[in-house]
C-alpha cells in the first residue's frame, strides 16, 4: 500500500487585518472622520456665531415692520406687540436688561430704575402708551402714530449706538 502523504505546505497565513492595505485603509478613515468632525464644528460656529451687532438686527427688524405696516399686512395691536418686543430684544442684547416677561409698565419703572436717558425713556414711554391710544382714535390717526412710533423706534436705537472704540462689543 502506498503512503499517501501530501507535502505539508504551509498552513500559516496572514490575517486581513495584519496586512498593509488594511492599516492604509484605517488611517484614510480616520482621517476622513477627523475631517468631517471638524467641517462639522467650523459649520456650528459660524451658524452660533451672532451675525451683526445688536442694532443692526434692531434696526433691520424695524425695517421689516414698517414694510408690514406700509403694505398693511399687519394689524394695529401685532403692530405695537411686535415693536415693544423689537425694542425689549434690543435693549437686552445691547444694555443686558432682563426685560422679557415684564409688561410696558414694568419696563418703564426698570428704566427709570437704572438712571436711563430721560429724553430716550420719555419716548419710549409715549411708544408704549400707544397701543393705548389706537383703542379710541380713527384709522388715520392710528396709523400716524404708529408710524411716529416706529420712526421714535428707530431712532432710539440709532442714539443707543456706541461710538466706534469707546466701548467694547455689545
């Protein structure tokens, strides 16, 4: 009878994950993720990032309110809802009063509190005295002194505005 005996080859191989195009393939990878990680944060930053400073979003916001106005697309009531808000938004981002929550009397009292601008404070009080106003006045008059409103609006934020390099950003 005949031995049957194959050569004994090697039985000995290399695992996929021992050879070279499986640590290339690794480190592509992981440079892939680390760069999709950081496109992700640069993407958050900038979309976090404030864009402009507060009066210009103030300001700009008005802007839109008055197009709404104009075009009438807006009620009087939303009207002085939305420019009280504009206006507690504003002084918020730019002063750090906490004004939310509080009603127009309340803000009133918290600025004279604070020793704000008379003239400023005065107009504003006249602003929020408004909605007040449109309740027994015609339609003419109603829209007049909202657009009074918003103009004394505007230009309370225009005088708030700091002079270039007397104080830091806000």
């Amino acid at each position: 009878m005949e031995d049957k005996l194959y050569p004994i080859y090697s039985l000995w191989h290399k695992p996929f994950w021992q050879t070279t195009p499986f640590y290339v393939a690794i480190v592509i990878l992981v440079v892939l993720v680390v760069f999709l990680l950081l496109w992700i944060l640069i993407r958050r930053y900038f979309a976090t990032r404030k864009k402009g400073t507060a009066w210009d979003k103030a300001i700009a916001d008005l802007l839109a309110l008055r197009n709404l106005l104009r075009e009438k697309k807006i009620s009087d009531q939303a009207f002085y809802l939305s420019l009280t808000s504009i206006l507690k938004r504003y002084l918020y981002e730019r002063f750090l009063y906490d004004l939310f929550g509080k009603t127009d009397r309340e803000v009133i009292l918290f600025l004279e509190k604070d020793k704000f601008d008379a003239t400023l404070l005065n107009t504003i009080k006249d602003m929020f005295d408004g909605l007040q106003y449109i309740k027994f006045a015609n339609d003419k008059a109603i829209r007049e002194k909202m657009d009074k409103d918003l103009n004394s609006c505007i230009d309370i934020v225009k005088k708030t505005v700091p002079i270039k390099g007397s104080q830091s950003k806000n």
